[in-house]
C-alpha cells in the first residue's frame, strides 16, 4: 500500500508582513510563504498546504511567541467560527492592512498612474453593525479539534446533539458551530436563534441532515434596521403546518421586536433562495430601511448593504465622486434595488438602473415611488444587451455611469460597451480591490482614475469596499 506523503512542516518561522485577503507573508531561504492564521510578528510553525518552486501556501499549525501587536479576542467563538478573521488585530491595525491591501492591489494589478489613496474610512461602530445574518440549522455540530482532543484523552465520547444552530464550520459542510453569543448583530438575535433551537429540540422538531437530504429546519435569516424593524425569514425541507404553528407562535409571543415573519420552503439540495418564493405569516413580509433622507423597501430576497451605516458613508463618497449640478444623466448599473442610484437622485436630472434579477428592479421601481421620484427608469437585463444605440436614443446617453459589480468584476464585454458608451465620469463602487485593479487597467484605454476612496464596511473581518473615480483621459485638461 503506498504511503500517503506529510506535508512539509516548517518550524520556529517569523511572520514579516501582512499579505491580502487575510494571510500574512514569511520568508524561507528567499521563497514566500502565505501563512494563515497569522499576523507580522507572530513565530510560528508553518504546516504547509502548497508547495511550488517560488512560493508556499500553509497555515500556523504552533505558535512559539506571538506578535506585540496582538489583542485578545472578544468573542469566545473566534477561530472557530470563521465568521471574523481579524478579532486579534486592534481595528486601527486592521484598517492599516486593509489600506495597504487597496494599495498592493491597485498598484501590483492595474500598472496604471493612480493619484494618492487617502486613509480608509473606518467604521464608527465595530460591533452589532450587520443588518443580515443567516443561521444554519444541523443535525451535527461542529467539536474543535483541541477540545475533540481532550475529551478523548479523558476517554469521552462527544455526546450526540439532536440539533444546533450556527455558522457553517470552515471545511465541514455538513456541520455547525453552535454559537452562544455573536456579537455582529444586536440582539434580540441570538436569544431569536436559541429560542428556536430549544423550542425544536423539545418538541421533536427534526434538524436539517444535509448529507441524507431529510430533515425540517434548515435555515433562519434575521434582519433588521436602524429604523427598529425586524425581519426573521425561516427555511424549512418541507410544509408541516402544525409545526410551523407551534414554532411561530412562541417566536411572536416572546419577540414582539418582530415586525415581518416569513417561511420559505426549500425541498432542493442547495440553499439557494432565488428560486423559491417566501411566505408571509406575519406583518407586511418587508422591512423599511433609510439613508440620509430615503426610504428603501427591503423585500427577503433583496440585497442591500449590510452596514446600513456604513452604506450612507459609501453612497456619499459615490455620490461626491459623480460631481453631480443636476443636469446629468446617471447610469446606475448593478443597481440591485436601486439604492445608490436612488441617493444620487436629487443632484442628477435622471437616474437609469439596470439589472439582472428582475425581481431586484421591482424593487427598485417600488423604493423609486416611496421617494417620490419621477426621473427614473429600472430595467431588468443584461447591461449588454439593454444598453444599444436605441436605448440611448430613447433615455440619452450617460453622462456619469455608476457601476457597483460582484465580488468577480465587470465581464470584459461590459467593459468594451463602457469604453464605447464613452460616459465622462465613471464611479466604480468595488468589494473586491483585485478584480476592480484587473478592470481599471482595461478602462486605461480611454479613462484616467482620478480619486480613489477605500471604505471599511465589515470590521474584523478581511473584506473592503474601494470607491474609484474615473475621468474620460481626453476631458481631462
């Protein structure tokens, strides 16, 4: 029987610097090595994953001493959970990586002349900030394999759990960390999810077994607004009203807080939500949320940013970026429910959204009659195909285009349709800064990047939003 090859361990190594996308960089006789698990300052030893001839990929399997610039974590479950990778940073550190992280980004991927990058704008509040969460409902529970350790060397066996509610375990599909306390969401959130856990338990309510495919609780997404609406969306493997009763009635009863409850039921495989259609027990079946002075509908399926405070910023900073006199039409593409577009509304002459989902510009649509707006046009599609010589014809021709893409960018032909378009300003709202520096170097051809403004939408953990504004090179004096 052939033997299976360890990977390679490396000891007692200093970690540098920081890296991108949450690791950290090493040095090993001159080749680079990607540490998770890490920051600069720690001495480690590497447990590596990938080894090629120049560079490495691994994580810290042993800490020997750890960095001075290290704090303790607030949460208990941190680690575990995966949920924020950063608890261990102080957040001015985290900003600082996250700021250096733009800057790599933009300059090692674009290769374009980029003015000066101003500090990120960092979050008023680090804690109870998220407006989404989405609970995981399991017939297994995720054990630590430290505390797994222990309990077999005190000859224990892990009791069997009829059900846990959590977060997905990193690399364990089929299992949940069970959460006592997530402190990204205020409460009443947690007691909501335990609530339902104990409630399912002691009546035998079965817990979703995604590798057998059966079970009845499979998901829970809570949602809520500075407003002080509450949304709890629960997706269950199949109708049992009787059930569905019981649960409900003991949710309404002991969180009052709850202004919308609905249930979406999923027979499928995946957890994917676009194709199933939510059920309304309780309430209108939406929250309203505001920005500045707008109002937004936000129906279960509707994506809108889940830093609501933090969102306001970001829109400003859009907002600012698309030098607006009120006689400019903008192009808001990747407009989701039309939010940004929306925010711009009153400085633009009209505002024109598209968007793939269309249940999305329904939406859109919807929060453009909530502010009384009449300069606005949503169309469900593909900007390649909508945006044609007919339809500039018919809505003119943008003089500013806002694009606020996937985590994956902008497809290359819309990229070709933009530098036909030939807007003079462009403001490219981004997630990813690597995928944003791939597309700035396309925009090249035609556009200069003028200001650039990186936002921390997601404290202690590794995600950034980038805002870039892009002038037409030839308009530029």
């Amino acid at each position: 029987m052939r033997k299976i090859k360890q990977a390679p361990i490396l000891e007692k190594v200093l970690i540098e610097d920081y890296a991108a996308e949450g690791k950290s960089l090493a040095r090993v006789d001159g080749k680079v090595i990607f540490v998770e698990g890490a920051v600069p300052g720690d001495v480690v030893d590497i447990q590596l994953q990938k080894n090629k001839a120049d560079w490495a990929e691994g994580f810290a399997k042993t800490f020997h001493s750890y960095s001075e610039i290290r704090v303790e974590p607030f949460c208990t479950h941190f680690g575990v959970c995966g949920g924020c990778q950063w608890q261990m940073l102080p957040y001015a550190q985290q900003l600082i990586y996250k700021h250096k992280q733009v800057v790599d980004n933009l300059t090692r991927i674009a290769k374009i002349a980029l003015p000066e990058i101003p500090p990120i704008l960092g979050a008023e509040q680090t804690e109870t900030y998220r407006n989404k969460v989405e609970y995981t409902f399991a017939t297994e529970r995720f054990i630590p394999f430290e505390a797994f350790k222990a309990m077999k060397a005190a000859g224990e066996e892990p009791k069997k759990s009829p059900g846990a509610g959590g977060f997905h375990a990193r690399g364990f599909f089929e299992k949940v960390v069970e959460i006592d306390k997530c402190y990204l969401q205020a409460e009443p959130t947690n007691e909501m999810r335990k609530t339902v856990v104990n409630f399912a338990i002691e009546n035998n309510m079965p817990f979703y077994n995604i590798k057998q495919h059966q079970g009845w609780l499979r998901n829970m997404f809570v949602r809520n607004t500075t407003q002080g609406e509450w949304m709890v969306n629960l997706i269950l493997g199949y109708e049992d009203q009787e059930k569905r009763e019981a649960l409900f009635t003991i949710l309404l009863d002991r969180f009052p807080q709850i202004t919308t409850l609905l249930y979406t039921i999923n027979a499928k495989r995946n957890d994917s939500m676009q194709d199933l259609v939510p059920q309304v027990y309780a309430g209108n079946g939406y929250i309203t949320e505001k920005l500045e002075d707008f109002e937004f509908k936000i129906s279960p399926k509707s994506f809108f940013q889940t830093n609501s405070m933090q969102a306001e910023r970001l829109y400003q900073i859009t907002r600012d970026f698309a030098e607006l006199t009120g006689k400019e039409t903008v192009y808001d593409l990747y407009c989701g429910t039309g939010s940004i577009g929306i925010f711009c509304s009153h400085q633009a002459k009209k505002i024109i959204g598209v968007e793939v989902i269309a249940e999305a510009i329904e939406d859109a649509k919807i929060n453009a009659q909530i502010n009384k707006l009449e300069d606005t046009a949503f169309f469900a599609g593909d900007v390649i195909d909508i945006c044609n010589d007919e339809f500039f014809e018919t809505h003119g021709k943008p003089d500013v285009i806002i694009t606020d893409p996937p985590r994956a960018g902008m497809h290359e032909k819309l990229i070709r349709k933009l530098l036909e378009m030939e807007a003079p300003t462009i403001v490219y709202v981004s997630c990813n800064p690597a995928t944003q520096a791939r597309d700035l170097g396309l925009l090249a051809e035609k556009y200069t990047v003028t200001k650039i403004q990186p936002v921390d939408m997601f404290p202690h953990t590794l995600h950034i939003e980038n805002v870039v504004q892009l002038k037409r090179t030839t308009l530029i004096k």
